[in-house]
C-alpha cells in the first residue's frame, strides 16, 4: 500500500528530510524529553514512513526508540 507514491518528487523529498529532522533531533534530545513525547514523535514518524511506502524503516525506528 503505497499512499504517497504518486506525489511529486518534491514532496516525496520534503517528507523525508522532515523524517531526518525528527529521527535526529528525538536521537539528541531523548534523555530530556517526557515518555509521552517520545512516543508521539515515534508515531509521527512512523506514520509518515507508512504513507511513503517506507513501513520496514518506520519498524526499525520503532524497534529503536520503543524497544528500550
């Protein structure tokens, strides 16, 4: 199931440089940030990798941050 496939290339790009962004800054500010946070920028993160088609690196960022 592959939502966004048909986007632009543009879009496609912009969402997963905002999926860096949060992956490296969670990486950086985890041991400050509320457990709540944390699994709602997991969540945001995975979800968008659903909608490119990317669900095997939404798991291991899942598997990464939810599995300590």
């Amino acid at each position: 199931m592959k939502i966004l496939e048909d986007r632009k290339p543009m879009e496609l790009k912009n969402i997963k440089q905002l999926i860096a962004n949060v992956y490296w800054d969670l990486t950086r500010d985890i041991e400050q940030m509320d457990t709540r946070d944390i699994y709602y920028e997991v969540g945001y993160m995975v979800s968008l990798c659903v909608a490119i088609g990317k669900r095997k690196i939404g798991q291991k960022i899942y598997d990464k941050f939810m599995l300590k």
